[in-house]
C-alpha cells in the first residue's frame, strides 16, 4: 500500500517557490497588494528558517521585473522564463536538494503558472502547499477552479497561517521568537479566502 501523504512541513525539508510576481500585472490581477503582502510573510518566514527560495520571472522584458514589496530577495535564486511553469527553470536547483520534498506556492496566475507548476512539481513527487490567500488570478472563477483541481490532483490548498505554524511546529523552536513577528501580523482580510469559495472547491 502506498504511503499516505499527509502534508507535514519541516524547514528541512521544504522549499519555497514564489511565481511572478512582476509590475506589469498590478493592474490586473485581483487583490494584487494582498498576495503580495502575503507572499512577502511566506518569503520572511523562508529566510528566517533558512529554507531554499525560487522566484521565477514570466518574460521580464515585457513584464517587468518581481515588484519591490517582496523585499530583498537576496536569499532567493532567480530565474527568467517564458514557460507557464516554474520547474523547467528551477529543476536543476531542486534536484540538487535532495532532502527537499515539500515546496509551498505563491504568486499568478493561478489558473496558468501556479496550476501548471503544481502539476510538474506532482509529477516529479514533490508535495505542493498552495497557499490560498498568496495566489490569485484576473479571473475569481478560473482562480477557484483552478483551486479545486490542483486539490484533485493531491495538492495541499492551504493559508500562509497554517504554514507558519505548521512549519515550525513548537513554540520551543529556536526560531519561534524570531518569526513570532510574523505571526502576530495576521495576512491581509483580503477576501480570497471565504466560506462561500470553499464551499465551491
């Protein structure tokens, strides 16, 4: 009998993927400033713990560069594509990370980049944490749609709450203090988390 996947998160084990997140789609993209703000706690979190960080960049030269609300993002590694999905740029990076099976998810849109990065990371056996209210769309019905299949798949649909505590599992971590900040602000009530849309997934 295969082994049950049940979505455990340890820093050691879990890699953080943040998926273009770039000027020219502020304009389009609903509650853009919120995943943002959102993504920014996950990436926080990511270089407190020490976890490996990617941030993919969908055709720069017409998109512009990942917006400058994320912060420094000198401990990620990033990668310029044209690809609807992160993996193809980052493959080699992961696979050099053996101990890595875990990636958490952020960023657009999720009905095209996130959707088909969840499916190439799935296929190559990785466990995908989404976080929900860290992606978002143009489009609130491809978004939930978009949600509701990669759960279909064996995704974790997840919140960047249940990440941050999850992953550090105790408040004796010795970094619970550290990233205790990070918990104190809660993430934006930015409306794409809500009983009505769990309702639909």
């Amino acid at each position: 009998m295969a082994a049950r996947r049940l979505g455990r998160l340890c820093e050691k084990t879990t890699s953080l993927l943040l998926c273009d997140m770039q000027e020219k789609f502020a304009g389009n993209i609903v509650y853009y400033p919120e995943i943002i703000a959102v993504s920014k706690r996950m990436f926080d979190l990511a270089k407190i713990l020490k976890i490996p960080a990617f941030v993919t960049e969908q055709y720069p030269k017409g998109l512009g560069p990942t917006v400058n609300e994320l912060g420094d993002l000198g401990h990620a590694k990033k990668y310029e594509k044209t690809c609807f999905s992160m993996v193809p740029s980052i493959e080699k990076e992961l696979s050099d990370l053996p101990n890595v099976k875990s990636t958490i998810l952020c960023g657009i849109e999720t009905q095209a980049c996130i959707l088909r990065t969840t499916t190439d990371l799935l296929d190559k056996g990785y466990e995908v944490h989404v976080v929900a209210d860290a992606v978002s769309s143009r489009s609130q019905t491809d978004r939930l749609f978009a949600l509701a299949t990669m759960r279909q798949m064996g995704a974790f649909i997840t919140t960047s709450e249940t990440v941050l505590l999850q992953i550090l599992g105790d408040a004796k971590h010795p970094k619970f203090r550290e990233a205790q900040k990070l918990i104190m602000t809660s993430a934006p009530d930015s409306g794409l988390i809500s009983a009505a849309d769990i309702s639909k997934m």
